[in-house]
C-alpha cells in the first residue's frame, strides 16, 4: 500500500545516532574486563557500514585490530556462496599471518558475524551458534537462550548442564525478531544457524557488531580465549544443511507425504516438517525466494546423518518427478 501525497512527511535526520549506540552497547558489556584482556583480532568489514562503527567499538574494548575492506562500498561486498567462501578462506591465511587470536566476518550489512579461529579455520555458522550458547550459559550471562528448530541439538545439552533454558521457534527473520520483541524473561539472545544474534536488552533485529562484542565478553568471562578451545568443549554431533529443487506448487503435498513415508517416531510443526527417526532429525521447510526445499538434518552419528540426507533427498526427487 502507497501512502498518497498528503501522507508523505519529510525525512528527519536524528543526530549523533552513532554515539547513542556505542553508548549504550558500550553499557551492556563488562568493558572493563575485555579492555584487560587485549584480543588481537582481525577484522574484516566486507565493505559494509558497519566499519563506520565497529572498529571504535572493538578498540574501546582494548583490542589490538587489524581492519579489512574499512569502507563503504556495497557493490564489493561478497554475495554469492562461492564469494562468501572463498572471502573467509582468504581471511582465515591473513589471520594466521598477523597471529591474531580471531578472525571477524561481518555480512548482511551488519547483520551476519562469521568467525576465523586462530588457526585460521572458518567457523561454521551453526557451531558458532553453539559456541555462543555455551558462553553466554558458562559466563553466567544467560538463563534462556532461544534458537530456530533447524538448530543442533546440543544446545539444549549445554542448557541443561548450566541448568539454563532453550526456547525453540520458526527459521524465518521474523519469527526470530517477533521473539526478540516479546522478550521472555531473562532471554539473553536469539541466534540462528546463518551467524545471525539479536540481544534484546539491546533491541530486537539482528546486529553483528553487538555479536562480536559480546563474543568478546563471554570469552573473558569464562575465561577462555580461543574460540577454537570452546568449540572443542562441545559434545559432538552430526548437523548438515542442504537445498532440494522442487516446484513452488509440489512443496505442500511433499513435505505431507514426507510424514506420511518417513517411519517418524515424532512429528513437529513448529516451522515446516521436523520428522525424528531412530537415526536422528530432518527439518523440512520451503525456501522463501527460491523454489527449493530447505533441509536440515542431525544424526546420532556421521554415518546417520549421511544416511538420513541421502534418504530425504532421494524421496523429494522421486516426489517431484513423479508422473
């Protein structure tokens, strides 16, 4: 809907927007600890405006900062897959030359954060995920976290370790912000598995730069330093993604008769179709702008896993080319 002439107001410039933010991230971080601290870190702004903003903020936390791409220029921004991929690789050699003790991958425009460990390993976005989970229980700063239903299980084995709690609700942006909005009770953070986080003391749509901040702080707080050293504190599990073409119009009927053919031993509908087996999950749910089905799968084991993948890919394409 189009508002008409009349309903057209002039656009009002709110001033010193940025020093209001930075304040007020600034007070929700234990900022003194993270100055003692000192991280070397490299960061990489990817050409967005974030780098208006963030390097102040990670130097006011006492970092040691090697800054990438520092300007804006959203045409240069990496948008495709095999861009964003071949972006981290690059980061992931620089890290190791300057020695620092992380890597910062800020995408979406502010949106998205995406981790280098000091080895110079990319991160997967779902294990940061659980990384930040972990953290936010260890450091005492969280006791609800919540996650979308295509998140790994782990999370709530580290939850229960910490006597902490998950909330699980939809994949889609906004589900996850309409519960940022809502702000149950000590919910410390939203996250997704795209490296996505929204802090609703601080406001409810997705922010990387408070991400990367808090990351800081949680790692202080635990005493702990190297992302890689957390990572390695998690239990293991077995988490892939995939993407399956399938016409806009077939999507309905498949994922019913996914319920229906499976074997499941549950079925949830909080988000498309969670089907658990005796070898682990798979999500199903239709791919918002494209004609495909997202899947998600987690199983017991490796071998499950690939197996569950194999097995939900092969009956989507069977569906799809059915007569």
């Amino acid at each position: 809907m189009r508002a008409d002439f009349l309903g057209v107001r002039p656009l009002e410039h709110v001033p010193w927007t940025a020093e209001q933010y930075t304040e007020r991230l600034a007070s929700l971080v234990h900022q003194k600890a993270c100055q003692e601290a000192r991280f070397h870190v490299m960061l990489d702004c990817a050409y967005g405006s974030t780098c208006r903003v963030l390097p102040s903020v990670l130097e006011d936390l006492g970092c040691s900062l090697v800054t990438l791409n520092g300007f804006v220029r959203p045409r240069e921004e990496p948008r495709t897959p095999e861009e964003k991929n071949r972006s981290l690789l690059e980061m992931g050699s620089l890290v190791t030359a300057v020695k620092a003790e992380m890597g910062l991958v800020i995408s979406g425009d502010g949106e998205s954060l995406h981790v280098i460990d000091h080895t110079g390993r990319p991160i997967p976005d779902s294990l940061i995920l659980s990384v930040m989970c972990l953290l936010a229980f260890a450091s005492g700063d969280a006791r609800t976290l919540a996650v979308p239903v295509s998140a790994p299980s782990v999370i709530e084995k580290i939850a229960a370790r910490y006597g902490g709690r998950v909330l699980r609700t939809k994949t889609d942006p906004a589900a996850l912000m309409a519960l940022a909005v809502a702000a149950p009770e000590n919910l410390a953070f939203v996250g997704d598995t795209n490296g996505r986080f929204i802090f609703p003391r601080f406001h409810p749509a997705f922010d990387a730069m408070m991400a990367s901040a808090k990351l800081m702080e949680y790692l202080v707080l635990s005493e702990r330093r190297r992302v890689a050293d957390v990572a390695a504190l998690l239990p293991r599990y077995h988490w892939y993604p995939a993407d399956v073409a399938c016409p806009r119009e077939k999507r309905g009927e498949i994922m019913r008769r996914l319920v229906e053919d499976m074997g499941t031993t549950h079925v949830d509908f909080t988000d498309g179709v969670k089907l658990t087996t005796d070898r682990g999950w798979v999500l199903v749910t239709p791919d918002a702008r494209e004609p495909n089905l997202c899947i998600r799968v987690e199983g017991r084991s490796q071998e499950d896993a690939m197996e569950l993948l194999a097995d939900i890919r092969e009956k989507i394409d069977g569906y799809v080319h059915e007569q």
